[in-house]
C-alpha cells in the first residue's frame, strides 16, 4: 500500500467530517511518508466499511447470500445463494484486512506504546484490532494474528496462523486491558470517526464486544463464555441506541479508486450490482408475517402484479414481496416489478454503517439471561432489543416508526417459553441486516433463524451452507509451513465445508 494515496485520503476527511478538528494536522511527514496514528485511525475506521472492494464481495454477495437476507442480483444469488466457489469473492476479505486494516492498526498500536499522553489512542486501536481480527477469524478460522502486521517493524513476513481458541484469549485480554487503560489523562483522540474520541464511550464499546465475543464461544466453551459475559456486564455495556458504533459517510460516489473508503461501501456494492439486488423472501416474509414495522422502513412496495404479468397489483395481493434464496429476480413471476426493492436511502454514499449497536446487545444479554449468566428479564432484554432494532432505522434515513405502531407489535410478539433461543437469535439476524458477515456468524453458531433449503441442482455444495471462508491459495507458496499446519488443524483441506472452532451447531 502507498501511503501517499493515504495520506491524501486522510486529508480530504476534513471536507465532511464534523467529528473532528483540524485534520491538516493529522499527518506530520508526508514527505517521509509517515503518517500519524490518528489519521491512521481515521483511515483504518473509514476502511472497515467503505472498502466497496470487501463490502461487496464478502459482506453483500457471501455472507448476505449466505444467510439469505439477499437474493435477486445474479451475483449474490449465483455464489452466495447457490453455494459457488469464487477466488476473488472468498479472498476479498482476508486480502484487504490484512494490507491494509489490520496493518496500519497494529502500526497505530506500537507507535503508541507505552506513552502515556498516547494511552487512550493505544486502547482505541486494540479495541479496533479486536473487531478487525474478529471478522477474520469468524469468516476463515486459523488466522494470522499475533504476527500479523508486524512485516515492516519486526520483519515477520510469514507470520504463524495462530488457534481460534487462542485468538479469542487475547480478545478477552485485549478488550479488558483497554477498558481499563482508557483514562481522562490518557490524552486526546483527534482521529477518532466513531465517537469523536470519547472514552466512556470506547469503554462501553469494549465491554460490548467482550459480550459479542463472548457469547460466539458459548456452544464450544459454554464455562468461559459464561465468565466473559459476566464481566463485560458488570464493567457496562451499550445502554442506548446512542451508544451504537457507527460510520458516518461521506456523500463520496465510487470513482475507481479502490483506496478511497469516504463513501459506504455496501451502498456502491448495492449501485453496482445495477440495483438488483432484492431482500430475500425469508426475511420479508418473517417481517410481513408479524406485522413488523420495519418492512416499509427498509422496503419498497412491489409495482406490479404477481399474478398477471406486466398487470396492476389484484386486490389481496401482498404488496411486499421477496426473491426466494438461490432465484434470480427474473425468476420470479412478474420479474423484479413484482418483488419489493430496497429503500433508496439505503443505498446512498451517506447511509451510515453500524458496526456495533444497543439493539444487538439487549438481544445478546437477553440469551445470557435465559442461560441464567446475567440478572434481568430474557424477554424485558428482547423486547427492548427489537424495539431498538425499529428505531435504529431512523439513522438510515427511514420514517420513524410510531411509539404506538411499535407497542403494538411488542404486545402481538412477545418472547415465547420454549422458543426464547430461537426468537431471540432470530431477532439478531434481522438486527443484523447491513452488516451481513456478523449474521452469518451468529446463524454458524445457532443454527437461526431456520434457512430456507437450496435446492438448485447447481449449487457445488449439494446445498450445504459453507461453513468458512476458503483461504487464499497463493498462501502455500507465501508462507506454507504456517499455512500447511493451520490446514492440518482444520479438516487437513482448504475447503469451505470444514467448520471453524467455535461452530458446534
């Protein structure tokens, strides 16, 4: 990576953003091409979802095919609905992960070690490695971890493929030391795009990643779990949607510069796929089918009919309509007319992305509490997380949601005995819309919601959903014993069948 194309990047921040101050004097030496740490962090933030490069392969087309929240578009319904093995689709991720996050984010942490007017950047970063590592290490398993980034300052170009297991341990570490790292003295974060540099906010991030990190382990490591869930609660979580993580945009449209990350990278994936991407039937069908108000807030209505071709919509017709998983939208009886689109406001180089949110943490906490790991009411967490998961729309650009239209649907589906794990997990896929490597993670680890069946005789997994990202192959000659010794620990193939640790469903 040229460091130039970042530094200049970096600098035209200042053009939209109101989070911080002064951008100009973010970077000290471009002539040495040496950037400071909070235009690094700045970069590095803006990257993990305007990267249109991985948004689109990994997130939209994989993971969002994967777990059929999306289907229509020929490419998200050809790989992802159908199962279909794509080099550059698979790789996308771990490609610019590592060249370009998590290497100027491990650069961010050892130029600020030890100094202590740098202790809370330093924190900010680990937490930020934390969340990148994350994605890593759900989507392939095995991963580079506490080697990796370090070419450039410790010379390890093939760097070990450390255990899941193990990965997780320094999550819980990470997030820990941060926590408690973060102080008022630990001096300013002018680079910060996610909370303007506010510890008790970076505080409340951590622990709730530490809840995220620790419920993934809970079908493998239940003991665990149960203890990192304990303390990421007692320390504080998210309390409201004004603590969600986000990305705010810039109303940047994609140019062909696969480096400049200002505007939303899942919204230039959906313009790219020519707006034929479609939300699949599972989830509008879930939605419609309990009178969500969420179903008009990210939907459009269909324009035509379903039932006569090319005809207005017949009374009694369902005016939202999905595209089954592993159909294209000309499947569909009607063709795309007759299917409902994706809101506009969804798709502009402005939409926002949610990292992190309150939503996800009340429906988190609302399982550890039926497990019996948390104090509180499992359905008091899932109602306040799916009221949550309505209003958070509203960052989108949707109408708000009526208090009275969203107590009604509280009252008509509360959390049920005997199905709290299914609803609540459930719930978390559809919170999870827009950030589609996360649902995919946690369906791996719950087995819900309950995928509709593939049953194109195509699909090159006999309609299995893949279990993993398939590693990079050009790894065996870039670093082969780790690769090697990391393939022998998972299933002794490269193949995306095989399951990553902590998948025990």
């Amino acid at each position: 990576m040229k460091y130039k194309h970042i530094i200049a990047i970096v600098m035209i921040l200042v053009a939209f953003s109101s989070c911080t101050k002064d951008f100009d004097t973010l970077i000290e030496d471009p002539i040495a091409l040496s950037p400071n740490p909070d235009g690094q962090l700045s970069f590095v933030q803006l990257s993990m979802s305007g990267d249109r490069y991985y948004q689109w392969r990994a997130n939209l087309i994989y993971s969002g095919g994967f777990v059929q929240h999306y289907s229509g578009a020929w490419n998200v319904t050809e790989f992802g609905g159908r199962f279909k093995k794509n080099d550059d689709y698979a790789h996308a991720y771990w490609r610019r992960a590592y060249s370009i996050e998590m290497k100027n984010i491990v650069d961010v942490i050892s130029r600020t070690n030890d100094i202590p007017d740098k202790a809370n950047i330093n924190a900010i970063a680990k937490i930020v490695r934390v969340m990148i590592g994350q994605r890593l290490t759900d989507l392939y398993g095995d991963v580079p971890y506490s080697e990796a980034g370090v070419g450039f300052s410790q010379g390890i170009v093939a760097p070990r493929y450390d255990k899941q297991e193990e990965i997780y341990k320094s999550f819980f570490v990470d997030l820990e030391d941060s926590f408690n790292q973060l102080n008022v003295d630990g001096g300013t974060v002018t680079g910060d795009l996610f909370y303007n540099g506010d510890i008790t906010k970076w505080k409340k991030l951590a622990n709730t990643l530490r809840l995220r990190t620790g419920m993934r382990i809970s079908e493998i490591a239940p003991a665990e779990a149960e203890k990192q869930v304990k303390a990421a609660f007692a320390n504080g979580v998210f309390e409201s949607n004004a603590d969600n993580c986000i990305m705010r945009h810039g109303d940047i449209a994609f140019n062909g510069d696969l480096f400049d990350f200002r505007g939303n990278g899942l919204a230039h994936a959906f313009i790219g796929n020519d707006n034929a991407d479609h939300f699949s039937s599972l989830l509008i069908d879930f939605l419609r089918d309990h009178d969500d108000p969420r179903l008009p807030m990210i939907a459009t209505p269909k324009t035509s009919s379903g039932v006569s071709w090319g005809g207005p919509i017949q009374p009694g017709e369902d005016l939202y309509v999905g595209v089954p998983a592993g159909s294209f939208q000309w499947d569909v009886f009607g063709g795309a007319a007759a299917t409902s689109g994706i809101q506009d406001y969804l798709k502009e180089n402005t939409t926002p992305f949610l990292h992190v949110s309150y939503s996800e943490t009340q429906q988190l906490l609302a399982e550890a509490a039926f497990r019996g790991w948390v104090s509180g009411s499992a359905a008091d967490y899932y109602k306040n997380g799916v009221e949550a998961g309505v209003k958070q729309l509203v960052l989108y650009g949707a109408p708000e949601a009526s208090q009275g239209d969203i107590n009604n649907f509280l009252a008509a589906n509360p959390l049920q005995t005997g199905k709290e794990f299914e609803q609540i997990n459930t719930q978390l896929w559809v919170t999870y819309l827009f950030n589609s490597i996360e649902a995919y993670s946690n369906w791996r680890r719950t087995g819900f919601p309950v995928l509709d069946p593939i049953t194109v005789p195509d699909s090159e997994t006999g309609g299995v959903v893949p279990k993993r990202l398939y590693y990079p192959n050009d790894e065996l000659q870039k670093n082969e014993t780790n690769y090697l010794e990391a393939i022998g620990r998972m299933g002794g193939n490269n193949d995306w069948l095989n399951k990553v640790w902590w998948d025990a469903n």
